[in-house]
C-alpha cells in the first residue's frame, strides 16, 4: 500500500525538488483520529495539515499535531540503540547496533526468568496513541508466550470504562455530526478545547438552533463561558450532583417508569441510592449554588433530545466509578434515548466489536500489576521482585502517581531498564538500555478514533530517522531471539499489517485497502435504543451492576469524604493541556510551568501572580510559577497534565503530589484526590 502522493509545483520546487502531500491518519491519544495531509520535501517533513478524508475533522487539525516534526527532528529525538554508562539519571549513554542492544536484552529477560521466572519481567505500556497494530500484537505474543507479569493499563478511563461497561455493555454512542439535533447538552467533565477540538463546531451548531448548553468543570473553560449555566463542581462531588438530579427526576414526575421497566434493570436500587441527595445537600457539597442545580436538573428534565456528553475529568478521584455510572444512567431514568440527539456521548472505541485474534496466545494466568502502583511494584515486590522492566508506548516517570516512588524505583541499580521510545523520556534517563522507535509518520498503524466511528490507515510518510525502527519490527526480532516465534508465524511490521487486515471483518478490511472508509454494520450515526442497543444478554441498561456494587468498597454510588485536610485544604487537578497528548510533546512544553489559583486563594496567602510558589503535601514538593486566574473555582488549583520534570524549578510535577489509591471501580489513578498547601517560594 504506497502512499498515495499528489506533487504540488512552486518556486520552493524548484530549487529544493517536489514537495509531495502525502495522506495519512493521526493514531494519537484524542477521541478524532484525524485524516492528516503532510507535505513532504527530500524525505523530510515540512508540514502537517488536516485532510478531508474523515468528513468529521474536514481538513483541519489541532495545533500540537501541526508541532509534530518538532518532535521527528528535534534534539531530543532517539536515533539509535544505547546502552547505559554511568549511574541512572545521569543520562549518558554509548551508541550501539541493533544486534548488540536486542542480544544484552534478551539476555537480561532470560537471566531474570532463570533467577526468578518469568513473572519478575514487568512490560510498562499505555496504549492512547497506539492503534491495532502498534500495540497488542507481536509484543503481546511475546509477553503472554514467556509467561511474564500482566499490566492493568488503568491509568486512564477504566473509571469510566467500567461502569459503561456495566450499564450499557459499552452500547455505542452519540456521535459528534448528531450533537445539532440535542435540545440541550450537558459537558461534563470534558474540556474539548484542549482534548477532541472537533467537537466544538458541533456544540455552536447547536447552540445557533437554540440548544442550551450546560458545563460542569471546575475550572471556566471557554465552553463553560458560552454555557447557559457552568457548573464549577469541587472536585470529587459529581457523583452527589448526579444523583441529585436522578432525585429530581424521580420525585417530580420526571423518570420515564415505561422505559426503566421495558428496557432496565435495578432502577429501583439506584431510585433508593439516590432518595438521599436532595438539591440543597449535593450543591453544598459541591460548592456550587443550589438554584444553579436546580435549574441544571429541571432542564433535563423538560428537554428533548437531551444529550449528556460524559468526559474523563470526572473519573480522577476515589469516586470516579460511581459519578460515571450516576452520569450515564441520567438519560435511561429521564427517557432521553430512542431519539437523534439524545442519551449519552462516550468513547466508541469498542463499537466496532474487533477482537484481537492475531495474538496467537492465550493469556497466562500470572500476576496482575496495577500500573498506578509502579513504585510500589518496583520497590515493595518480593515474590518475585520486578527484575526487568520493559518501557514502551509509555513515559511513567512523568505520568504516574506517586511519583518520588516511582523514580526511586527507576533508580534501582539491580533493575534493568528497557525504553523503547520516541524521544529521550523522563524514563529513558533511567534505562540501561534505550531503544528508538518510530513515529506515526515513519510507520504503518490503524487509526480507530473513540468519538465518531471512523478508522484510518495510518502509513508512513517518509523513512524512519535515524536507527528507529516500528514496534511490530523490534518485538518481532525479540520474540525470534527468545524462540516464541513459530514457523509461518508474522515476524515484523508488513507482515503483521496484512494479518491484522485479515482478521477484521471483511468489509472493514476490504474498505481500508482499497481507501474508502469503513462502516460499522449499523452505520455511523446510531440512535441509541434504536439502531444499537446495550450489549448485554438481555439487551438491557443494569443501573446498579452487581460487580460494580461490590467492587465498590462501600458499594456503588456511595459518596467518599474527601481527603483535604486543615494542613493540606486545596484541592490540585491536572487537567489536559493544549499543548501535550498526556506526556507526549512534553519535551516541547518549555520550562516554566504554571500554577494556576484563584484570586482569592493567591490573596489569602500573598502571593501575587508570576510569584515563584511552593506546592506540597507529606508526599513531596513542586516548584513552579503561580498564574492567578480568576477561571479557578476557589479551594482548587491546577497542573497541567503531562508536564514533563523539566518544565518545573525542582524536577518534580503534580504526581509528586498524587496518592496512589485507586477509584472505587475500575482501579484507576485518583490525579484529583491530591491536596496541597501553597505558599511562596523562598529566595534562593
């Protein structure tokens, strides 16, 4: 499948050779998956621009994916395998082969399965901006082949994941060309300004056909500026204003009694669950005025089609399971489904049904490791110890809770360390063994985004730089050296390319060699309860799931205090940033970080704004400038997501700050369950 190339003529042409542009897809970690249009010059990129191939996006893209060849050709940039010299941190490194690099890791993996079995190799990864063929292919076969430790890639949307999962089966959802036809919208816990920016056109669609707008947020975003009532919710209290406006809806009148008994289970569970949480309590808790609820709750009551679009921001606590489950069942107690434009947005990401057969392997029954607790696996695990750990797709130095153990971990010289990446990480630093990857614009993937249903091919657009080489290629050569590779068996990139091809239905498959884009068989605007329905054995919404209630440490939609303490009153949030994907493009972020705090907060303890501040609790310490903002509710500061150690004055960012307790579902990361002091940053 070469790229498909359409030269462009100019007095540049002619003095430096043909630009050609070239159409791929952007496999990172955004709910679009954009069709890109890079223009390439003497095999080297000189800009990337949107392509009309996904009629969602329409040729226009974000600005950190327009940065892109930043990152291809900057000074940060792996160009070839490393093996460590000098102490960890340090960052000196020693050029070597392939063979030389692949053999010392192989080596390592055996040794540590001959000491300990195979479960003291530990693989680190995050698949957000990894498509079908860049993760979960030959490096799973690997893994599950030698028998290692699992991962459970939680960090991230398994709050949310779950309890969609339990209510609906991960039924599919509204899609962004439907958002036109809502009477009302509810964002809540979603900024898409600076995370899925083709939303937004679809929300001033319907905000110019009158559509009402309501954003709950703690912070004023833009959208929440334009909103007809903004929400500026304490963290952790979405689950109390949930279950407040099922309360609404029940004891008013409101709750379609027809649909919960024709197409729900438990409603009644969650009807009891809920009988607590009056207007006036949930709006105390949440520091928001009761008025404000009230009316949040009477418009969703009264509108049709009602659309609730559910983000992740509302996951990152210890009551980030219950507040989705409470979220996503507001349109099945308020009968907002069967019609276009009504129920619930989420991730698509499962709607296509793809199950991975081409991991020809099943899954061993080993170990589970929670990637929140790296440094507790690193430094605590004795049975066996982490000996090797594999870092790829992943920067967990920079992006995991509890950070000071996480590096103290890193820094343990009786680990080995493999990083398989991109760019020189935070991680890296720490690597015995660096190995460089290549960019979605140096190789082959599938691109499924998890707003609008809409795959893309990713392919590349000029040759690998440097020594990188794809990741099916290096796990390949790993799984060959290690003698799991069968005969017969893909063994590299193309190879796996066409495999994965063959495995997806066949229209799919069809559809993406020979361009076109393909369509789920219900097709790619589906009403809920109409076109689709829950992928449950009964085809119904369970609104109190009984895995999920009992998973739940005091069951589900049961409220958790918060943690703020007298010493510790503020509550630190790391919302996305504009200008990272999580942690990738940290390294071109700069190196002045900014807290961000109210007016009232800064006043309260001097500080003014451009102030050198001190952020800490008895977890550690980070220091970085304070911007005063008057967009901060007031108790509530912020650090942006996936700065990396440099861009702060002490090499330390907010997961310095964050616990490593988990979600009451789903065992994710509680990023907002941190809570700090503030105060000046003393004079050096």
């Amino acid at each position: 499948m070469p790229p498909s190339e359409k030269p462009a003529r100019s007095r540049e042409t002619q003095l430096n050779g043909p630009v050609s542009v070239v159409e791929t897809a952007c496999p990172l970690d955004c709910p679009d998956s954009c069709s890109l249009a890079v223009s390439v010059q003497n095999g080297k990129v000189l800009s990337l621009d949107g392509s009309h191939r996904n009629p969602v996006t329409e040729g226009f893209i974000c600005q950190k994916v327009r940065r892109f060849g930043e990152r291809v050709y900057g000074p940060d940039r792996l160009l070839s395998p490393a093996i460590r010299k000098g102490r960890k941190g340090e960052g000196r490194f020693e050029r070597v082969t392939w063979d030389a690099a692949l053999e010392r890791v192989a080596q390592e993996m055996q040794k540590a399965s001959a000491k300990w079995g195979a479960e003291s190799i530990l693989p680190f990864s995050y698949g957000g901006s990894n498509g079908l063929l860049t993760q979960d292919t030959l490096d799973a076969t690997l893994w599950r082949r030698l028998g290692t430790s699992r991962l459970a890639r939680t960090v991230c949307a398994a709050p949310t994941g779950a309890a969609n999962m339990g209510l609906y089966g991960k039924m599919p959802s509204v899609v962004y060309e439907d958002y036109p036809e809502a009477q009302l919208i509810v964002l809540w816990g979603v900024n898409p300004n600076a995370s899925g920016i083709h939303l937004i056109p679809f929300v001033r669609q319907a905000q110019a056909r009158g559509a009402k707008l309501v954003v709950v947020d703690p912070r004023s975003t833009q959208l929440a500026r334009a909103a007809d009532v903004h929400l500026a919710v304490k963290p952790g209290t979405d689950i109390g204003v949930a279950l407040a406006m099922h309360r609404y809806l029940f004891t008013n009148g409101f709750a379609d009694e027809t649909f919960l008994r024709d197409h729900t289970r438990n409603a009644e569970q969650l009807r009891e669950r809920a009988e607590a949480w009056t207007i006036e309590r949930a709006a105390e808790l949440a520091g928001i005025p009761a008025e404000a609820l009230e009316r949040v709750a009477r418009m969703y009551a009264e509108a049709s089609p009602a659309l609730i679009r559910c983000g992740w921001g509302l996951e990152r606590n210890r009551n980030g399971g219950s507040a989705a489950a409470a979220i996503l069942a507001l349109p099945a107690v308020g009968g907002k489904f069967g019609v276009r434009g009504g129920g619930y947005s989420m991730s698509n990401s499962a709607s296509w049904g793809i199950e991975r057969t081409w991991i020809n392997a099943d899954e061993p029954d080993t170990r589970v490791v929670n990637m929140n607790h790296l440094g507790r696996a690193l430094l605590e695990y004795t049975d066996p110890p982490v000996g090797v750990l594999f870092v790829y797709n992943c920067n967990p130095a920079a992006t995991m809770p509890d950070q000071h153990r996480v590096i103290e971990g890193l820094r343990r010289e009786d680990l080995f360390t493999v990083v398989f990446d991109q760019v020189m990480t935070d991680t890296a630093m720490y690597a015995d063994v660096v190995l460089p990857a290549t960019t979605f614009l140096e190789n082959y993937d599938l691109a499924k985004s998890y707003s609008t249903l809409h795959i893309g091919l990713v392919r590349p657009v000029i040759e690998p730089v440097g020594d990188s080489r794809s990741n099916a290629d290096v796990f390949g050569e790993l799984c060959a050296r290690l003698g799991v590779l069968g005969e017969n068996e893909p063994g590299g990139e193309l190879d796996m390319l066409l495999t994965v091809l063959g495995a997806l239905p066949a229209s799919i498959g069809e559809d993406l060699r020979e361009g076109r884009n393909p369509a789920p068989s219900f097709g790619t605007r589906p009403v809920q309860f109409v076109d689709v329905f829950p992928n449950t054995p009964d085809r119904k919404a369970d609104l109190c799931p009984a895995d999920l209630d009992t998973s739940a440490p005091a069951g589900l939609y049961a409220y958790q205090p918060d943690p703020a303490t007298e010493q510790y009153p503020l509550a630190l949030i790391s919302p996305a940033s504009e200008k990272t994907i999580s942690s990738t493009l940290g390294e071109l972020t700069g190196t002045d970080a900014k807290l961000h705090m109210h007016p009232d907060d800064a006043a309260a303890r001097g500080l003014d704004d451009g102030d050198g501040v001190l952020i800490f609790n008895a977890q550690g310490e980070v220091h970085c400038t304070l911007s005063v903002v008057p967009t901060m509710r007031p108790g509530t500061v912020a650090l942006a997501k996936g700065l990396w150690r440099r861009a702060t004055r002490n090499g330390m960012t907010s997961n310095a700050l964050v616990p490593d307790t988990l979600t009451d579902v789903g065992g994710g990361a509680c990023f907002n369950d941190a809570r700090v002091q503030v105060a000046s940053l003393p004079s050096a």
